[in-house]
C-alpha cells in the first residue's frame, strides 16, 4: 500500500470505554487529521461520543433486549454490583456460566454482529481493518477468517499479549491463531515484541514496535496546579500524594504499595496515598482479597480509596493532584497509565517489568524497580518526591516526553507508514478504485 493516496481505515473496538477506548479515539482522531478516511466500529455506549471528531463513527454493538432479559434471570443471584451482571453475560463468568444456553446465545448474537460488520466493511471499502479489542477470544477467529475471506488487510494492536499475564492462559491456542492469522502486529516496546515471539509462533517480521501515545485526551485544563486540583477533589490540602490509579487487578500489585506505603511515612511527613480504581470483578479470589485489602484501609486519614471508574471528565484531577504515580506491577505488558502521568507532568515509579521500563528515563521522568521489593519500591517514591524543586523538573521532563517522543501525531505518522507498507488489501477494492477513478 505504498500510494500517497488517502487511506480509508476501519478500526473495530467494541470495548467502549476505557484505556482501550481512549487509546482508540486520540489514534483515529489524529489518523484523519493527517488526511486518513477513519471509520471507527464501536458500541453505542461508547463514553467518549460527546466529544468533537474528525473521523467517523458506527455502533455496531448495541443494547439487546434477549441480554436485558436473560440478566433479569440472574437477578436473584446475590451480586457485588450491577456491572457485574453485564460481566457474566459478556463473558461467561460466575452465575452466568449456570444459565442454561447462554453461551450459544452469546455465540449466535456476536455472528449475526459480525456478519453486520463485513457487510459494513464491503460497503465502506477499506483499505485495511485495524482491531484494537476482541469481544470473545475463543469466538473473534470466526470473524478475522471471514474478514481475511473476503481479502481484507488486518492490523491488530495488542494491548495484553495474554490477558492477566499468565503463559498458562486458556487463551493461548485461541490467539495464537488469531496472531497468526492477522497481516500485522503492533505492540508498544522492544520488551513486548521479545516476549510476544517467545511466547507465540509468530513470525517476528509482522510485529511492529508503536509507541503508546500519551493521554492528553484527559486534561482539558492544562494549568490547573495540585493544590488546585486537591482543593476542587476536597482531599489531602498541603500533603503530598501518591497516586496508584486504574483497574485493579491481581498483577498490579497494590499490596506491595501499600506496604510500602508504611515504609514512606516513616521518612516522610505530610505523605498520602490516594487508591483510585475499581476492583476488577472477574477474577472472584482476587475480588474477595482486594476487597478486604481495601475494607482494611477504610477511615484512615492518610490514605483514600476511591473505588470507582473515573469519568472522562474527573480523570485529570487525580493526576493533577498527585506528586508521583507509581505502577508497582508484579507482570505487565504495557500501560496507559505511564503515558497519563507524563501528560499531567507527574513523574513515575513503574517496576522493571513489560514494557514500562523502555518510557522511564530514571532519574530524570522517573524510577525503576524490582516488582514486589517493596524497601526499593519505597526508597524510590521517596527519592521522587522528598525535594519540591527536583520533583517540579521531573515532573516537567515527562512532560516534554509526552509532547515529543510519545505525542499522537508522531504514534499516528508510524501507523500511517505501516499501513501503507502492506500491499493493497485486495483484487476486488483495485478493481473498485479503478471503477472510482473512470
């Protein structure tokens, strides 16, 4: 695809909000800035469709009233929270697992979807389908295969090489055969590429190394200082704050931060850690021990959990208000959250795990360390955020990371020179191009 001619791009992501979504919506937008044709296939509730675009929008995914109705089923069924009802139909989970013909229900409901989408995909001609999200892993190679049957180029961003970083994943076989099926690979490190070729037989010269662009997307208010943004939050005025912020999740590690978290206070006084995420509600054990860990850390003064999914709109204020983010993760493939520091000017403290270690320059955007070593996880936060002014010039350093070397328009220009390194999708757009041309 090495003509200079627009590109028309489809880029399927059912995820709908999210770092996913986000990480979707600042690609496609810069895409069509740079002269691109984007179309991006998506779910109604998309969070973000309120906001000004330059590329277009289908939702393809929408609210069923079979689902409506199988999830009032589980209603007697006792439930930490109504998204978690709509968890166990979308994925199979807990008492969904129990319901007699949901899983075919599900399977027969994601074809008919599907199906929509090539006809959809026929009709808009592009020139490659770019998937950003799987909806069902052991499912999506029905649709990829019947996208590659129909001669369409397809680029896949992988976002989790295995979801929850186990090599034991259940998935694996399933992704494989979607990784190898797929045209191109983009991953956002060296490390995720040298991990993904180990992992998967893939061919390592379809694999694509793509930054993760910073998350600018949140801060619409780009002066606002964290006294500022503590004072609108109503929290921790005049302390210093350590922010831990996203899903969370068994490989995240909070635990380790918490502990050292102790460890911090004793060298440091006016220090507090804010916990801002959900607790991810898949994972049933891991439900249970985060929600205890967090029911312990409830009332007291130095430390705040909020646990909820942050709109769009509030994200800012919990990075403006920090002084440092930490990602203490046990395994990681990559993170947005990295690259939503840098865009508030916060500098980091990431573990030498994934791909996190390639966006820190240590000592000057942030620090490094061992996951769960907790001494060095605390001696780092400290190091980071003992002394205002050198906090200040870190914090202005990852700033002018996220506006250079991890900017959109730079993400988007690589993208642009993949995609048209791939030869022309298929006989039947050539010959479609040509009938346009006379």
């Amino acid at each position: 695809m090495r003509s200079n001619r627009p590109l028309r791009v489809a880029i399927y992501d059912p995820s709908g909000r999210g770092g996913v979504c986000h990480y979707t919506h600042q690609l496609a937008q810069n895409l069509a800035l740079m002269g691109s044709d984007v179309t991006v296939v998506t779910t109604e509730n998309y969070e973000l469709k309120h906001l000004p675009r330059n590329f277009n929008i289908v939702f393809l995914f929408k609210k069923s009233r079979i689902k409506r109705f199988v999830l009032s089923l589980i209603a007697p069924v006792r439930w930490q929270g109504s998204d978690q009802k709509e968890s166990a139909f979308q994925n199979g989970t807990h008492a969904g697992e129990k319901i007699p013909g949901l899983a075919l229900l599900k399977s027969l409901r994601l074809r008919i979807i599907w199906l929509k989408a090539a006809f959809l995909f026929l009709w808009k001609r592009p020139h490659l389908i770019h998937f950003q999200w799987l909806v069902d892993r052991d499912q999506e190679y029905f649709f990829i295969n019947l996208l590659k049957l129909l001669r369409f180029k397809i680029v896949y961003t992988v976002h989790d090489l295995l979801p929850e970083q186990c090599d034991a994943h259940p998935d694996h076989d399933a992704l494989e055969k979607i990784y190898r099926k797929v045209d191109a690979l983009i991953v956002h490190a060296e490390n995720n590429k040298r991990e993904f070729v180990s992992t998967f037989e893939v061919d390592p010269e379809k694999i694509y190394v793509i930054p993760h662009g910073s998350n600018d997307l949140f801060y619409t208010d780009k002066g606002m200082s964290k006294e500022a943004a503590k004072e609108e939050l109503g929290f921790f005025r005049g302390k210093k704050v350590i922010l831990f912020f996203g899903l969370i999740k068994r490989y995240k590690g909070l635990e380790h931060l918490v502990e050292a978290f102790q460890e911090v206070k004793e060298r440091l006084d006016n220090v507090a850690l804010l916990i801002v995420g959900k607790i991810y509600d898949g994972d049933p054990e891991g439900f249970k021990y985060y929600s205890d860990l967090i029911g312990q850390l409830r009332g007291r003064e130095d430390i705040l959990c909020v646990e909820d999914y942050i709109p769009l709109e509030k994200i800012a204020l919990y990075f403006y208000a920090s002084d440092v983010v930490v990602l203490p993760y046990i395994s990681n493939y990559t993170s947005g959250v990295l690259l939503s520091a840098y865009a508030a000017g916060r500098p980091v403290v990431v573990t030498d795990t994934g791909g996190l270690k390639e966006g820190v320059e240590v000592g000057k955007s942030g620090f490094v360390v061992p996951p769960k070593d907790t001494k060095v996880l605390a001696q780092a936060i400290v190091e980071t955020i003992k002394n205002r002014n050198q906090n200040d010039e870190m914090g202005r350093y990852a700033k002018s990371l996220a506006e250079n070397n991890y900017s959109w328009s730079s993400v988007a220009s690589k993208t642009i020179a993949l995609y048209r390194h791939l030869p022309m999708k298929s006989a039947m757009a050539d010959a479609a191009s040509q009938l346009t041309v006379k």
